[in-house]
C-alpha cells in the first residue's frame, strides 16, 4: 500500500510540475499573464477532448494563481 500511495505522491508532483512549468513558458512566450491566459481560453474553444479542458482549466488556474501572487 506504501508503494500505491508513494507511485501516487510522486505522479502528482510530476504533473503539478508540469502545470507549473508549462505556466512559466507561456508567462515567458505572451510576456503577459492575461494573454498567456487568453491563449488558453482560445485552445479551449477549439478542442472538445474532456482531458484537454481539464488541463488547460488547470493551467488557467494556475496562471490567475502567479497573477494574484505578483
């Protein structure tokens, strides 16, 4: 069980990381939140997989997150 819940802990670092970092790329790419956020907002109007609206929903997420923060 150990394992399961350590597997679990590690997937889930990895993929807040990939949020994370993905966030910083397009922070560096639009050199502007609100258009990195824009972007997104563009990305999911045009794809209609369930798992791609949770991750740009994430990434949003995340951005308006760096945006209260700064």
């Amino acid at each position: 069980m150990m394992d399961k819940v350590s597997n679990f802990k590690k997937a889930s670092e990895s993929y807040d990381k990939l949020i994370n970092d993905y966030a910083i790329e397009l922070l560096d790419e639009f050199n502007s939140n609100k258009k990195a956020r824009a972007f997104l907002q563009e990305q999911l109007a045009n794809t209609a997989k369930p798992e791609t609206h949770e991750f740009i929903f994430l990434m949003v997420k995340r951005l308006e997150q760096i945006a209260l923060n700064q």
